[in-house]
C-alpha cells in the first residue's frame, strides 16, 4: 500500500515548465496513447481477488483468496488488490471505481477497442462492492490483516496470512469509506444505464442505501477501526468530503432535487471550498468542485455557482506562475507532492485539468487567474506535458508504465510479479521465504504490464528498487484516472 505523510518539501519553481506550457514541448516524440491506454486497463487484471474468469489475459496470475469473507460468515470473494501488497483496502477501491467510471462517462468515447476491457475493469470493482454493501446499515471496508500481509512477501496465490474481514456499521460508522461507496456505485451506475440497464439499476439501488446510511450514521472509519486502517488508508482529512462526494454523484445518476437540495444545503457545513490543490483517495474537495461545475457552465444551475468558483481557483493554483500557494513542479516539469506515490497526484489532478478543460470548452469560457484569464487549451497542454512525462519525455528518458518504450521500472514493489509465477514455480512459497526475491537485485520475473509506479522523487531521479516502495509500487488509484487521460490523448494526440 502507499500511505502518505504531510511534510511539505520546499522546491523552487522552475521556469521551463512555463514555456513548456507556452510552446509545444521540446520533447515531441509522439506518444503510442491508444497502445498506453491498453496497457493501463490490463493492469488491473494483475490486480484481480478472486476467482478468474476464463477470458483473463494476464496469464501469469491465479485465482487467489477463495475464502474471503468466510471468517464473517458472507462472501466477499472479488476485487482489486490496492498495490503491491495483497490486501483489499476499501476506500482506495471505491475511490479507484469512481474514477475508472468517471473516465469512461468522459472520455469512452474515445477508447475505441478498449471500451470493453475499461467496462469489466469498472465491474470486477462494482461486483465486489455489491457484495461489501449486501446487508442494510452495513459495509465490508477491507479484507485482510494488513500487520499480518505487510510481514510477508507472498503470491496472493499462497496467502495463508489473515484474511481478517472489517465492517462498519451504525455503531461504527465510516462516513467516508461510505459515501466514497456510494459514489462509485453511483458512478458506475451511469456508465451501466445504456450498457446494461438491469446492473445499472441495482448499482443505482444500492448507492442510494449506501449513501443514506453515510449520511444518517457520520463518523470516520479511521475511529472506529483505528489500527486495521490506519496508517494505510486512515481519513486524515475527514468525511465530509465523500457525503458532498456522493451526494454530487447520487445528483448526477438520479437526477433527483434531493440531492441538489443536500449539497447546497451542506456547501458550507461540509466545507466545499476546502481545494488543497489535492484530489485522491482521501481528498474529494477538488473533484466535487469539477463535477459541479460541469452543470453550472452548462448553465442548468446557478445555485451551484460557488462550486464553479472554487474549481476556478483550484484549477489557477495548479498553473506556474499564475497564482500562490500554488502546487509544486520538479525541476523536469512533474507535478510533485511530498508523503510518497507522487504519480497518484500526477494523474488524479491532470484528469481534472483535462476534465474541467472540456466543459470549459462547450461553454466557450476561460478561467480568471489573477490579472490573466487560462484556456481550456491551455489546461489540456498540462494535462498532456503530465502525461508525456509518464510516458518517457523526462530527464531520465523512461516510461514509469511497466511494459510501455524500452526502459521501464524492472524491480516494482509488488508481490506477485516480484515473485516467480505460480506456472514458474508451482510448490508453495511461504511468507518468509519470499524475502530472497524481495531483497534480489533481479528485474521481477512477471511483467505487470500497464503499472505506474509511485515514480521519481522531487529531482526526478528514480531508483528502481522494491524497498523504495514510495517511488516503485503501483496502485489501481494511479491509474484510474490515466485511463481517461489516455483515452481521450489516443483519440486527440
Ligand atoms: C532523489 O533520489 C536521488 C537518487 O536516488 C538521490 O540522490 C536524491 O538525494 C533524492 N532527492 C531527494 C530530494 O530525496
């Protein structure tokens, strides 16, 4: 897993990254986008809990984790594994269905062949989280000890470590593990109406309970389960971000004036305006703004306006030069946040650049930055520089897309692709005895073809190596938002 800290570094701003913004980049080697695009979808099939289905391309990999869900008598067999480790964290998998869905009511259209891989990406997510929020008042939000799973370097195949199953319920509640469900099912029921109208209404159904529960019984996860979700995913910043979160999704999929009615009721109670140029699994300020902000532009919704407002003001603190405090650049032009897995805030906030450049662009309108006015052009370069630099246009002329150009990260802090295959090696590999592989300095034997990892730290220098897990593990919540970023660049490079 990648959990986050909050020092803040202090680097300066680097002027290239202005007329890199100003001029085409220097760069320009032309990027495969669709081959990416692809890639970034299989990636979760190297992440699949579970059962595999026998159209499964990622080959190398086994059905793992039969039993989940025994220990509290349901079934909670499915599922993403976060990162490299093999857990299955649940408010980073709702936030990865979320954005996974949010990049295919955006940008599908542009995923031609890939629409289909994208859509079973959304429903192995979908279909476990039908199963977390079976039972009323109630949510399975993570299955496994993570004490138990970080101690071992084991195949998900060979797990033996402690598949503790944890809930919330009206006693304990979790609000933000909670709403963060609500609004991936929500999402993901938009992405189903046309495509499956039966699937879509029960994910529609199901957001509604999940989202009153959240609502009616508030309080964070991290209090009522302390040590099993913190430090990894604990909700540092509260949650009252995914009540406005889901209820902004809930607003979207039903269309219904309760939702409208809630979220400018509580704009101010649940801190809409708190934009710390931050939007993650933990984080939602930003991306409600953007998502709101869509129909105000659309002009369907003047009582919102105030949500167009922070968007503004959040999309001018991610440009250089235009405004302070504003978000910070390395010196080879990477957005760069401290506390680890840097990438994550790479493709989440370019995702919104690009999200918010098109409904900028239907409503021919530009947003004021101080004494100067930015594109929805301009927004796009960002998006795009970000995406490059990914992709390989970087001081280190590498991709951090395992499998994508010719120099790639070899050694990712990841589990299963760190350890011989179960086809490779079919006798079992016990907890410690997967350190040899761990510690080895070999490339891991499994490409897990699609990954991007935490990536380079703030002077775009990159290690390649397993126990520097903060630059080298991969996480779903990285790439989901590149999905859409890669979808709509293969469609206009
Ligand atoms: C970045 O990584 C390089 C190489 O591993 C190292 O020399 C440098 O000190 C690191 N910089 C920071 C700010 O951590």
């Amino acid at each position: 897993m990648a959990r986050k800290s909050c020092n803040v570094p202090s680097l300066s701003l680097t002027f290239s990254i202005i007329s890199l913004l100003l001029h085409s980049t220097p760069f320009a080697v032309g990027h495969d986008y669709h081959d990416a695009l692809r890639k970034s979808i299989l990636f979760f099939e190297g992440q699949r809990s579970g059962k595999l289905p026998p159209d499964q391309r990622v080959r190398w990999r086994r059905d793992s984790a039969l039993h989940d869900g025994a220990t509290a008598g349901v079934d909670l067999t499915g599922g993403y594994y976060d990162a490299g480790d093999n857990i299955k964290f649940g408010f980073p998998m709702a936030f990865t269905a979320t954005l996974l869905s949010w990049s295919i009511i955006d940008f599908g259209r542009n995923m031609g062949s890939e629409l289909g891989n994208a859509l079973r990406a959304v429903k192995w997510a979908t279909d476990y989280l039908l199963k977390a929020t079976a039972v009323d008042g109630v949510v399975f939000v993570q299955v496994g000890d993570p004490y138990s799973d970080h101690n071992c370097w084991e195949r998900p195949e060979d797990m033996d470590t402690l598949r503790t199953a944890y809930k919330i319920d009206r006693d304990r509640p979790g609000s933000d593990v909670a709403g963060e469900t609500a609004a991936a099912l929500a999402a993901a029921s938009i992405v189903f109406r046309s495509r499956d109208p039966a699937y879509s209404s029960l994910l529609l159904d199901r957001a509604v309970k999940v989202f009153e529960f959240a609502d009616n019984h508030r309080g964070a996860y991290s209090s009522s389960l302390h040590s099993a979700v913190c430090p990894f995913y604990c909700d540092v910043n509260g949650y009252q971000d995914e009540l406005l979160w889901g209820a902004a999704w809930l607003h979207k999929a039903t269309r219904r004036r309760e939702y409208r009615e809630y979220i400018v009721r509580n704009e101010v109670v649940l801190r809409a305006g708190d934009t710390i140029n931050e939007f993650g699994w933990d984080n939602k300020h930003a991306g409600i703004n953007i998502l709101i902000s869509k129909e105000v532009l659309m002009g369907k919704a003047d009582d919102l306006k105030s949500f167009q407002i922070n968007a503004d003001g959040f999309i001018c603190s991610l440009l250089p030069g235009i405004s302070h405090p504003q978000v910070q650049y390395s010196p080879g032009g990477l957005i760069f946040k401290a506390g680890g897995s840097n990438m994550q805030h790479v493709t989440s906030l370019s995702f919104l650049l690009l999200a918010y450049s098109n409904y900028l662009s239907h409503a021919n309108h530009a947003v004021p930055c101080g004494e100067t006015s930015a594109s929805p052009a301009l927004l796009k370069r960002l998006a795009k520089h970000q995406v490059d630099y990914i992709l390989g246009d970087n001081p280190l002329k590498m991709s951090y897309m395992v499998g994508y150009g010719d120099r790639y990260p070899r050694r990712i802090h990841h589990r299963a692709s760190s350890l011989p295959s179960v086809v490779a090696h079919p006798a079992h590999i016990g907890c410690k005895a997967g350190s040899r592989y761990y510690l080895s300095p070999n490339p891991n034997p499994n490409l897990l073809v699609g990954a991007v990892v935490g990536g380079p730290n703030s002077t775009d220098a990159f290690p390649d190596s397993r126990p520097f897990f903060q630059e080298s593990e991969p996480t779903t919540y990285i790439n989901a938002p590149l999905v859409g970023l890669l979808a709509y660049f293969s469609a206009h490079p």
